[in-house]
C-alpha cells in the first residue's frame, strides 16, 4: 500500500472515531504492563490505547514480568519520548512477585520440567535488575514519577470512582498491592481488561502442548493473580491464550504500518520484533477489544482462580462453569472465545499509522 493512501485511511479511521466520540468525554484507563521493549507485544499494545482518539490515559504502572522492573520503565520512558508523549506519567512498581522467586522456579523446573518463557528470569536473556540491558532504541532523557504504581492506582480511582478501566496486560503484583492497600480499590473501578490466563488453547505450540492452563501473567505471580481474581470488581474482561493465538503479527502487518509517516510507525517499523509462527499479537487484542468489543465475536462466562499449591500445577489457570463452582467465593469473568480477525488486523494498522493524538 502506498504511503499517501496509509495516511488516508488512518486519517478516515481518526475523523470517524472522532464523529463518533464527538461530545463524549474519553474514556479514562490505567495501564499496567511489564513493559518490555523496545517494540514487542507490550509497547505495542501501550501504543493502540495511546493512539485512540477514545482515550485518555492517565498513566501507565509498571511491574517486572517479560523483563526487569527498571529495564521497562527506561523502554516505556523512551517510547513515549519518541511518540511525543511525556505527559503520560511513568510509575514503577513491584520488582519482584509477591512469593515466586527465581531459585525456587529452578527446583520446580528440575522436578516437573522446563518451562517455555521465564521472563525476567530467562536465561539468553537475563541480567541483573538494576541494569538496563540493551536499548536499542537509546536511553531515556525522562524519569519516571515520584510515586509508586499501587499507591497511583488507589488514588486515582479515589479521584475518579467508577469511572477507570484498569487495563493489566502483565502479572497481577501491582493491583494486588493496591487491594491490600486499600480493600475498596477494586469495589472503585469500572473495570478490569487483562490478558492473562489459559484454558484448552487449540495450537501446536509448544509452550502449550503439553500444558494447556499454564500462562506467563498468571504463572509469573500466582498468589498475586489469585488476590486480583477474588476481588469483587464491578467487571473481569479475560483475553486468554485460547483466542490469541489465533492472531499473527506478520511482515505484510508491519510493513504497511512502515509505510505511513507517523511517530508510531516509525517505532514499530524500526523495533517491531517478528520471531515466525508463533509470534502473536497477545497484549494488542486486549487493548484492542476494549477500544472496539464488536472485535470480538464469541465469549462466554467463566469463574476463575489459580493453582496455589506447590505441586506441578502451580500458577496455572482453574475455571469453572456456573453449575460447577466452588463454594469459596470466585468471581465472574467476561473470556473471549473468537475475533474477527480482519477488523482487528485493520484496526491494528489504523491506529499505528495515525499521527499522535494532541493533548488537550
């Protein structure tokens, strides 16, 4: 596609979101992710809700997961700097899971097996969490703000009750903190939109063969995830493995998002990062189907908790149907089944060509 025409259809999907919004204030959202970077599934996602004209995000919180706590920061610091963007505020949170710990995960793997992606932990990739390891993109001039992200989150929905989505697209350490901060953070948001958990994904995919219920998000902090799971929020949104997988980031993806001239394109054409079949848009769908839910074409309800026992199904997803439920209290979570595939994809590209949305 040439460029001049990706600007036309980024400028007609910004004056139709903008008609459609016209008169109505922005929807208010908090993310919280483990920001790895430069690109990736996490920046990118942070990218789609910066971009919409719909959104007005209040800040972004940070937690060790895919990489170390101060690693994300720099990367997401970096990225707003080269979107034009340094009035979103940054906050570090939780370096380390509430329990989980790198020693013990190793006599777990020696016991029951390797697991797939180890995130911070991951050896080809690992360093110690004061550094910063690469950045390819360079460092950042900015610093991240003078507050920690639990005690953002719990004032901010103060500020503005039933008014927040609390988008988590990482390990859960973050909100719990916030809820043992402060047991009425949950009852004080509109909603809560996570990625995360895994139920009987249909893929070939090694990491869930042989282990269908086990995802990072939940598996990185499961006590976290399961305090997050049992707090009584008005809504749960679940975008699980079972429908990722069924998208792709591709090169045909990435190179009409190049094409355009806009800051976004720029990052994601020099730091969009492609690794073959099982490179999938994970974070992007669930920033994506809370902008747009008509993405989403099949869902379900589920009650949801984590395995907190020490054995081999430690951290992996347990679910129930209504008629099946425990007696302890588990809440009711929206999961999302099926997508239209080509609206999101367009709607991928759409916003990541679009100039910056200006702050008003």
């Amino acid at each position: 596609m040439k460029p001049g025409r990706v600007w036309f259809c980024a400028a007609s999907f910004l004056l139709l979101m903008s008609l459609t919004s016209w008169g109505q204030e922005k929807r208010k959202i908090i993310i919280d992710q483990d920001a790895a970077g430069p690109g990736g599934t996490d920046q990118q996602s942070m990218l789609l809700l910066i971009q919409s004209p719909q959104t007005d995000v209040l800040g972004i919180t940070v937690v060790t997961g895919d990489q170390w706590l101060h690693a994300e920061v720099a990367h997401t610091l970096r990225m707003l700097e080269l979107i034009g963007r340094t009035d979103i505020p940054v906050l570090l949170g939780a370096e380390y899971p509430l329990v989980r710990r790198q020693q013990e995960t190793e006599q777990w793997e020696q016991r029951y097996g390797s697991v797939a992606w180890l995130g911070a932990w991951t050896p080809r990739f690992y360093h110690t969490p004061d550094e910063l390891g690469a950045m390819l993109e360079g460092k950042p001039t900015t610093r991240p703000v003078d507050e920690d992200a639990a005690h953002f989150l719990v004032r901010m929905v103060h500020k503005f009750p039933n008014q927040i989505t609390i988008y988590e697209g990482g390990p859960m350490t973050n909100l719990a903190l916030a809820i043992s901060i402060d047991p009425q953070f949950s009852g004080l948001v509109k909603e809560l939109v996570f990625m995360g958990a895994s139920f009987n994904p249909r893929t070939d995919d090694p990491e869930f063969v042989n282990a269908p219920t086990h995802e990072f998000n939940i598996w990185f902090d499961p006590e976290a995830a399961h305090i997050a799971l049992q707090a009584p929020w008005k809504k749960i949104v679940c975008t699980p493995v079972d429908i990722s997988v069924k998208t792709r980031l591709t090169t045909d993806l990435v190179n009409r998002i190049k094409a355009a001239d806009s800051p976004a394109a720029h990052y994601i054409g020099k730091y969009a990062r492609l690794r073959g079949n099982y490179d999938y848009l994970w974070d992007e769908l669930a920033a994506a189907a809370w902008l747009d839910p008509s993405i989403i074409t099949k869902k379900e309800t589920l009650f949801m908790d984590v395995d907190l026992d020490r054995g081999a199904g430690y951290g992996n997803t347990l679910s129930w149907v209504a008629r099946d439920k425990p007696k302890i209290e588990v809440q009711p979570v929206e999961v999302q089944d099926d997508l239209d595939l080509d609206k999101f994809y367009k709607m991928f590209v759409d916003l990541l060509t679009a100039p910056t949305p200006k702050v008003h």
